[in-house]
C-alpha cells in the first residue's frame, strides 16, 4: 500500500484519483439512480435557475442540467477509452517494430508515422464524420489510428533505447527472437514511460470527441454528452450560466485528473 | 594549525521506509589540517561518496543529518544556503569528480571553462600556468575542446581547474577510475607533487589502495558507514588490525601469484580468427587485420588500453558486430562472419559473452528465474544446479535484480550465460564494476567453474595482474592490432 504511506504521496496525487474514481462511478451507475429522464422535455420550465427540483437548472427545452451533466460522460469515456485502446494497440506494436526491425523497415515506418501526426485531425475527423455519419464505432477506429502515432514515436524511442542494454544483447545472444524480446524484454522496461503517452492521448481522444459533438458531429442529440450540452447552452449563457458552466467544469476536471496523475507517475 | 575539515560524530540517515540495514554515515569523525592528505578506502555502499559530498555541503535526496558537525574551512556548509556554498566552491574547496567525462561541457573551450571559473580575474598567463602547473603544455590545450583531448589530460585539466583559485581543500573521487595503468600513474604523480607544493589539505576516495598509497599520507577505511581503521597510509597497508581492511588487502592480487593453475589445452581450435578488421564510420579502424585463436579448454586474457578493441573483438567472436573483411570461424568450421540473427541455435549457444555491468545486463523487471530460464527453457532443478556453481543459492531465484549487490547480479549473468553450455565463454570486463574484494571472490569462482567444464574463456581487461594470474596466455592489444603474444615476457 505504498499510496497511503506518510511518505510524500502528493495530495495533488490523492485529489486526482479521487475525481477520476468519482468520474467512473458516476459513469457506471449513473442509470440505477433514477434521475429525471435526460430527453424529459418541459416547456413550462424552459431555462430555469437552480432550484430543489433542477439541481443545475434547466437547459433551453426545459430538460434537468443535473440529470445530463451526470449522463453526459458516458459517451464520450465509452468512445476515448475503446479509441484508446486502439491507439494503444497500434502504437506500441508499430513504434517498437520499427526500433525493433530498423534499417529501411523502420525509415518507412517512421516517415509514415510523421506523415499521420502532419493530418489535421479535427477535420480530418470532420471529413470521416460527414462520409460515415456519427457511427460510434467508424468514430473510434479514426480516432484510435489518429492519436496512435504519438505513442508510437514514444514507444519507438524507448524500445531504440532499450535495444541498447546488455540484457536484451544478451537475450539476442542466447537465441530469442524479435518477439519473444519485444514481449519478455521490451515491453514491461517501457511500459511505464508508454503508459504515461497513452493517458496523455486518452485526454487528447476525449477533448476531441467533444469537440466533434460541439460541431454536432459527435453524438446525435437529444443523447447528453458534455460537447454537444455546451453546444446547445451557449446561446443561453447569459439567463443561464450553470448549464455551459457545468459540462465545462465536468470535462475539465475529467481531463485535469488524468493529466495530474501522469506528471505525478 | 586550524582545522581546514572537521567531523565530529557525523550520522547521517536514509529517511525513506527502504533504508539500508545501517546508517549511511556512523559516527564520523575526523580532522583535516592545512598540507594533510586523507585517503579514503572502502568497497561501494561503504559510504565513502557521501562523506565527500557532506564535506561540500551536500545532501543527496532521501538523506538526512541525524546528529553531528561538519565544518568546511571554518563554515557549516550542510546550515547554509545555496549562495554562500557556490561562494565556497573554487575558492575554498574544490572538487575533481569521478565522471570526468562528463565535468566538462563539450560546447565550451578549455580557455572558456578556465573563464568560467575565474570570472574577471581570468587572464592567459594565469589559465597557462595553471596548466603547466598540472603537467600539461598550457597553450597548445587553451582553444581545444573537451573531446579533443585524452582522458589523462582531461583529469589533469579538471585538476588544473580545481586548483586554479588555490583552495584550502581539495577533493578528489576516484581521480583515476576512467584511466589507464600508466596514464593513471603519471596523473597519481602529479597530484603528490602539487599536494606538496601548494599545502592544500587532500581527500582522495577510491576503491583501489594503490591511488591513495601514491598520494595520501593517512588513510582511512571505511565499512558500512563506519571509519573501521585509520592511521598512517604505509602502516596501515602493512599491518592493519581490522579484519575488514585485512580481507580488502588480501584480495588484491600478487605478482606471481595464480588464482588459476594453467592446464593443458585440447588440440583442437574453438574460435579461429585469420585477418580481420572491423571499420567503423569511414576510416577508423577498431581492429585491424587480427589473427587470434583460441583452442579447447584454453584461457585466453586480453589487455590493452581502452580504445584498443577488445571489446570489439568479443563482439566479433559473439556476433553482435560483424567484421568488415576477414574470416572468422569455430573449431567445425562455422562462418562466424554471419550476422548473429542467422546463426543456428547450436551456435549461438556455444558462444556466449558475459558483460562489463552487472546492473545492465539483467532486465530489472524479471526475477532471476524468469531471467535464467527465459530462453534456456532450463527446469528448476538445473537452475539451482547451475546457480551453485557461480556459488549462489537457490533463494536467489525470486529475486528481482535491484535486491541484489554488484558480484551477485554478475554471478547471476555468468550463470545464465553457462546455461547453454558453452563451448567458450567471453567475460568482458566483468569484475571491473566490482569492489576488489568480490573481484576475487568472482574470478576464483570462474577458476572452479573452468576446471570443472574445461570450456575455452576469453578474459578481456585492463588489469594485467588480474589477467594475468588467470589466463593460460595473454594477447595484448593495440590500435585493433596484436602486438604481444607471450605471457611470460609481460610478466
């Protein structure tokens, strides 16, 4: 239990697990709360301050703030941890292939992986989104190849690094092959400095996502995610603010977390 | 006569939960006066770095005063702040650190760094006399860069640079670590002479007695955190009292003394090696057209300074450098000249190299078990087989490389390396990382496990003693060439 002992576990440290174990449980059990219906429109309490009966307000179709905010993550963590996921997947395998196999294999590879990290991503994004429409799943393998090049110059740089030590020589000298070194040697010496990227990347994936919602190219409505709420609010910012502050303070603190946790690694 | 350096009863503690079983210093305490020479021996962990870096002031992280004085030419430099310990540095102690590779920045002249550390008292004259002082031609080095010049002068221009604003106390770690035999001697030589003239109080930590013999007129021992024995440096060499420094005595090895018997060889050749060169970039030549051979069961030692390609020529024998022209091949006939990803099990299993660093060669994520049987696919029975033979247990085989100390992790390596069963083994410098006293330890372990097998070993170092008491034959190496064949006219 290193975490809880005295010694210099940073309360920035403690603050972040705790928003982001508080973000997860809200995600998974967010249903069996029995909230107000997120779609429950009102046209007599159309754009309401706080009150007991609307935490949070309501938004311009009388719908319950609180009830969407709560909702309102998990598409987007659905959609940046399977896009995650990916990208993971094809960042490690990729960047420590590259290390691993060199020569020209790993000039092309790198100059493939440049020419993916100089595509604007959000219109490429907007693009795939206009062709294909708001498929999450089409949504997810883009966004997991598009944020998959990032970890695999990081992955490719640490496993270069690696190649280096004697003990993966040693591994070379007594018969392994290029697999069972990336797997034995490789990968649990990196994974520490690849698993901070891929956080990294989750957030990069999240943000993305929302701003693809912001452009009403994320979710369809009326299905609450915090991009699309902030969307829908701004014209009503001024009667009534919690409904953009919210989502807002939601996705930052989303994000801030997962950040906090990786510079504390 | 003042005290330049003073310990009373200096304690000095890890503060984190994983601290050692010992304090990291334990009641220490010494004085230094003006023209006084210390010399500080003892094996790695003893202490001997932190009480140089506590002379400066300096704390490393994790580290605490636990109780006791250190005065530093008058000041208490552990309860003061930043700006007044740089205002010591230079002026009133000075440091040569062990890494002189890295002590210089390579964007920087000679004259610049000299620049750099007499501010505006900084003149030519100044910076050429305080490098002939340490035994260098002042001009010709002023607008060379660090690379330009060899590792002996480099620690003769960071002793110059130390010296530069006449401290009262110098402090020298390791000063001849990343040196050759007879550059190390001449460095060792100048250092007394300046001692001498310029009645500095000296520090001098290292490993090796012989360094602190040369140079220092009291020497102490240091064990565990412990100053164990202290006294005059010859009377402490000849007739030491405590059994620690009498172990570290006794492992250093004698002339004419073998820890090997030399054996008769089998006919048959191992590794035979006709013309071969190995260029690097466009003209430089690591080996040039080599011959070497080695024969069954024979111990081949070879030597030379570094630089001279004897690690290249292991890299060569194992496959991990292919030679640019030449031919290399085993005892059956084998092309060795083929890359090593192209070389059937059998001979890749045959030859197998032992590192220079304990603590590179074990992945650290993986127990010794998973290490040893990784690639062996050797059972459990054989890995405690095995592990007995480098002298080891079997409770090592949980443990994971950062539990272990420096000799145990390079039985560890020399164990998996035997666990293909190898018809020569390549030790590349493996005990140089090691205190001297496990260096023994190491080699006479080696010495068992050769007798035992009667497999070929190829011994490459920078100790001709060492070496030499091991090895059936020595080749020296120069320039990628060998020039001397016969053990006996070295010795």
């Amino acid at each position: 239990m290193k975490f809880f002992t005295k010694d210099r576990t940073p309360r920035g440290k403690i603050l972040a697990y705790c928003v982001l174990v508080l973000h997860g449980a809200i995600a998974l059990f967010v249903p069996i709360l029995h909230l107000t219906p997120t779609d429950e429109q009102d046209a007599t309490t159309m754009l309401q301050g706080i009150s007991v009966d609307h935490w949070l307000g309501t938004d311009g179709l009388g719908r319950d703030v609180f009830s969407r905010v709560l909702h309102g993550g998990r598409p987007s963590l659905v959609i940046a941890l399977v896009a995650t996921a990916i990208a993971a997947m094809i960042g490690v395998l990729l960047g420590s292939f590259a290390a691993l196999a060199g020569g020209w294999i790993d000039e092309a590879l790198s100059r493939l992986i440049d020419f993916l990290l100089a595509v604007p991503t959000l219109i490429l994004l907007l693009l795939i989104a206009s062709f294909f429409g708001q498929d999450p799943v089409i949504l997810s393998l883009t966004l997991g190849l598009m944020y998959a090049p990032p970890i695999a110059r990081v992955s490719r740089a640490s496993t270069q690094i690696l190649l280096a030590r004697d003990f993966v020589r040693v591994a070379r000298l007594q018969g392994g092959n290029g697999l069972t070194i990336l797997v034995s040697e490789i990968l649990p010496n990196i994974w520490q400095v690849v698993f901070n990227e891929i956080a990294m990347q989750f957030t990069w994936i999240i943000l993305a996502f929302s701003s693809l919602s912001f452009l009403g190219l994320g979710v369809t409505p009326p299905t609450p995610e915090w991009g699309l709420m902030i969307a829908e609010a701004r014209s009503y910012m001024t009667i009534n603010p919690v409904s953009v502050i919210a989502p807002i303070c939601m996705l930052a603190s989303l994000v801030l977390a997962v950040q906090a946790l990786v510079d504390h690694e | 006569m003042n005290n330049i350096l003073s310990f009373d009863q200096v304690c000095v503690e890890a503060s984190s939960a994983k601290a050692a079983d010992f304090p990291i210093l334990d009641s220490i305490s010494l004085n230094l006066q003006q023209g006084e020479s210390l010399g500080i021996v003892g094996g790695s962990g003893s202490g001997k770095s932190t009480l140089l870096r506590v002379a400066m002031g300096i704390l490393a992280r994790g580290l605490s005063l636990a109780s006791g004085t250190v005065v530093t030419a008058g000041v208490d430099l552990l309860n003061v702040g930043p700006e007044m310990r740089q205002k010591m540095y230079g002026n009133k102690i000075a440091l040569v650190p062990q890494s002189i590779g890295e002590a210089l920045s390579p964007h920087r002249t000679i004259e610049g760094h000299f620049k750099d550390t007499l501010g505006s008292a900084a003149s030519i004259e100044k910076i050429v006399d305080a490098l002939v002082d340490s035994g260098l031609e002042g001009s010709k080095f002023l607008h060379r860069f660090p690379h330009q010049v060899s590792g002996g002068e480099r620690q003769r221009i960071l002793l110059a640079l130390a010296l530069v604003r006449s401290p009262e106390l110098l402090l020298l770690d390791e000063p001849t670590s990343a040196l050759d035999r007879d550059v190390a001697a001449e460095v060792l030589a100048t250092i007394s002479r300046l001692q001498e003239k310029r009645r500095f109080a000296l520090i001098c930590v290292s490993h090796d007695f012989e360094v602190v013999r040369r140079t220092c007129s009291q020497l102490a021992v240091m064990n565990h955190g412990r100053i164990v024995e202290r006294g005059p440096t010859d009377h402490v060499l000849t007739k030491p009292t405590d059994s620690y420094t009498k172990a570290l005595l006794d492992s250093i090895p004698k002339p004419n003394h073998r820890i090997r018997e030399s054996h008769s060889m089998g006919p048959n050749s191992v590794i035979s090696a006709n013309k071969i060169s190995v260029i690097r970039g466009t003209k430089n030549r690591v080996l040039d057209s080599l011959d070497f051979e080695v024969r069954q069961g024979e111990v081949v030692g070879v030597i030379g300074q570094s630089g001279s390609g004897k690690s290249t020529l292991l890299s060569v024998i194992c496959g991990l450098v292919s030679p640019s022209s030449g031919s290399i091949c085993t005892g059956d006939g084998f092309d060795l000249s083929i890359p090593l990803a192209k070389r059937p099990l059998n001979i890749t299993g045959a030859i197998q190299l032992v590192f220079q660093n304990p603590d590179d060669s074990l992945n650290p994520k993986r127990t010794v078990q998973q290490s040893l049987s990784r690639y062996s696919g050797a059972t459990v029975s054989q890995l405690i087989q095995v592990l007995e033979s480098v002298e080891l247990t079997s409770t090592f085989l949980s443990r994971y490389p950062s539990e272990m100390s420096g000799g145990e992790k390079q039985r560890v390596a020399i164990a998996r390396a035997l666990l293909t069963q190898p018809k020569i083994l390549l030790l590349d410098e493996v005990t140089s990382a090691l205190d001297v006293n496990i260096q023994a330890a190491v080699f006479q372990m080696l010495a068992k496990v050769q007798q035992s097998t009667k497999m070929a070993m190829v011994i490459v170092s920078h100790d001709l003693e060492l070496v030499a008491s091991f090895a059936d034959r020595l080749v020296v190496l120069r320039d990628g060439q060998a020039i001397e064949h016969d053990s006996a006219q070295i010795r």
